[in-house]
C-alpha cells in the first residue's frame, strides 16, 4: 500500500498510550491520530518503512484491540496540546506513521466505533 492509500481514511486526533511490540519486545508509544487504515505514533526511535509491529489499542468495552501495523514513514505530524493559558495549540511531534494490515469485519468495526465516538466528543 502507498502512503496516499494510507491516508485516504479520514484521520481523527486521539490522545491513547499503546504498546507496541517489536520483534517481541514492548514498547510504549502515544498514539496522536488514528484512522481505520493506520496511525501516527509519536516515538524518539526512527524505524525504516517496512518496519512490522503489533500494535495493543485500549479501546474501550474490554481488551486491548491488537493490529498488526507496518511503518509507513518517519517525520512529523500536528498534535493538539492542552495548555491553560493557550486555546487550540498544535505543535509539530516526532514520529512514525503507521498503516495497518486488513482488518477483519468486528475489528474494523470496533475501531469504527471508537472513531465515530472520538469524532461525537470533537
């Protein structure tokens, strides 16, 4: 998949601590913006595109939701930041962008759920 078929899913920003496991090791990464087809997390590692990972969603309504993802491409994404004394401040965070592999229908469907929540609370 091209990084343009990456983002053809509408992005939604997200605030979510997940884990990611690499090569059987875990990680843990903030999760800035999600869609069905991927996400931007923002990590201090630069990962090569190609790079595979489970990635552990805590999504509500019981387990984590666990995807397989690929890195997609290092660089930088917009990320919302509450500050008190600042309306709407958006800073530049460091990362990768993620794309998921095919979602099954429920798994998709939960993630669906979750988005269009998120979306609700916007």
């Amino acid at each position: 998949m091209e990084l343009r078929d990456f983002r053809r899913a509408e992005r939604v920003p997200v605030q979510l601590v997940v884990k990611a496991v690499l090569g059987g090791q875990p990680y843990r990464a903030d999760l800035i913006n999600l869609s069905l087809t991927g996400g931007f997390l923002e990590i201090d590692s630069q990962l090569p595109a190609g790079t595979r990972m489970d990635l552990h969603l805590p999504l509500p309504g019981g387990e984590p939701l666990v995807v397989r993802a690929a890195v997609a491409r290092y660089g930088t994404c917009t990320k919302r930041v509450n500050h008190p004394e600042v309306d709407n401040l958006v800073i530049a965070a460091q990362g990768i962008g993620v794309v998921f592999d095919e979602l099954d229908d429920c798994d998709a469907q939960r993630l669906q759920d979750y988005l269009d929540l998120v979306i609700d609370r916007f």
